[in-house]
C-alpha cells in the first residue's frame, strides 16, 4: 500500500472549490455563455470577483483547524481555540464563518470532499481493490473523518443542498471502494459502508477528556488490525448484519 502525496493534490482543487463555488460557477457561466448581441451594442459585464490568494488560504487553515478542534473536543469546541490553530486573529475567523453553524457546516463538507477525493484516487491509482482500501481507510483517518460526527446531532441541517450533494459523492465513492473489493474475492462479504465508516470514525478519534499526544500512531495501528479483520475469507461469524449509511442517518448504532 503506498501512501503518497498524490491524494493531497488530487483533492486541492475540490476543497478551493467548496470555499466559492457560486462565484467560481457564475464566472464560468460568464465566460462560456453565447450571446447574439453584438459586442458594440451589449451591456458591459459584472466581474465576479476571485477571492484573493491569502483569503483562500486563510480559510483552508481556519478549516483545517476546526476540523482538528471538533476531533478533539466536539462542535462547540471555542472559536478562539479554532483561531489559535488556525494562526489568524478572531475577526478573520469571524469575518469566513459568522457563527458556529456556519463553520460546522463547512467544516463538514470540506472532509466529505476531500474524503471523496481520497476513496477515488485509492481506487485508481492501487494495484488492487483491497490496497485501495487500506489506503483510503488511512488517508480518510488523516483527513478527521471523526469530523463528520455532528452529522449525527440534533440541530445539524443535514438537508443542506451542498451536504446532499456531497454526501451522495462520498457514499457512492466508498461503496464502489468496497463493492469492488468483495466482487474480487478480496474483502469479506458480511460488511457494508455503515461498518466501515462507524470503525474509521471510531479508530481515529482520540479518547475523551485525554491528551493524549500520539493519537495518530496509534489510529493507524488499529486501523490495519481493523482492515486485516476484513480480508477475505472471513474467519469469524459477525452478530447482526451488515451496517448502512441508511442505518446511521436513522441514528440506529
């Protein structure tokens, strides 16, 4: 299993796109829309303006660290904490995310993207379906899938169009990741992604109120001896059944 830089780059582009996608599509549209007016006679054009360099890298860092805080402490990790991470004062925290839901929201979408983009470059780049499984399971561990929990919490609007979107990515991404491992003989059968996301999310986190300073050593540890317990044949009868995304948005687990 190689764990390279390529998934880092792969997925650069989706995340900058999640910071601005509706300028970034209206100036597209701009660009590539015909028009039968002539140019003399036509109304000037509204520029839509590009966030600059530093905004969008002041963002990625803001997003990072939340993402780490809400690993860590939970969604209602303090904002200064987020801001001390991130190495910006409070006002540019706030001037990006006004409120707590607001981060959260894209806290959330920039893992489920980049976490998309990793299950897909695993699966095309590896040499075989159960390689490709391994790396995203570690890639994904590295990218705080654990900050994906406040799905699962009262109060989240899990119905946003843009969490829909990306979670509908994200889901056929890993499906098709493990489904092409069973159809190849290589990951047991008696697994689904609901069991797949619960262990990666679960493997990953590091345990309540510790300080633990090493988490990630030990996630990637338990995590292979999780993976290994996947292989096929299976060597044990699992109790109950396979586990759905479905299961865990009913809240089931």
């Amino acid at each position: 299993m190689k764990r390279s830089s390529s998934t880092a780059t792969a997925v650069r582009p989706a995340v900058e796109a999640t910071g601005d996608l509706a300028s970034t599509t209206a100036a597209a549209s701009a660009a590539t829309s015909p028009t039968s007016v002539p140019a003399a006679s036509a109304p000037a054009a509204t520029a839509v303006p590009r966030p600059r360099a530093d905004a969008v890298r002041n963002r990625e860092r803001i997003l990072t660290a939340a993402r780490e805080a809400f690993v860590e402490s939970g969604s209602a990790a303090p904002f200064d904490e987020v801001a001390r991470r991130a190495g910006i004062g409070n006002a540019t925290l706030y001037r990006h995310f006004p409120d707590r839901a607001t981060l959260i929201h894209h806290v959330v979408l920039f893992t489920m993207v980049r976490v998309t983009a990793s299950a897909e470059a695993s699966l095309a780049e590896e040499p075989d379906a159960f390689a490709a499984l391994c790396r995203f399971t570690h890639t994904a561990a590295d990218e705080r899938i654990g900050a994906l929990c406040p799905m699962l919490a009262d109060g989240f609007d899990g119905e946003h169009p843009e969490l829909i979107q990306a979670g509908t990515a994200l889901e056929a991404a890993v499906v098709r990741l493990l489904t092409t491992g069973q159809d190849a003989g290589l990951v047991r059968t008696d697994i689904g992604v609901g069991d797949l996301m619960v262990a990666l999310s679960q493997l990953s986190r590091p345990l309540p109120g510790t300080a633990c300073l090493d988490t990630d050593r030990f996630a990637h540890r338990h995590l292979q001896l999780f993976l290994d317990g996947l292989r096929a044949p299976a060597r044990s009868e699992l109790p109950g059944s396979a586990a759905t995304l479905d299961d865990l948005r009913q809240k089931t687990m």
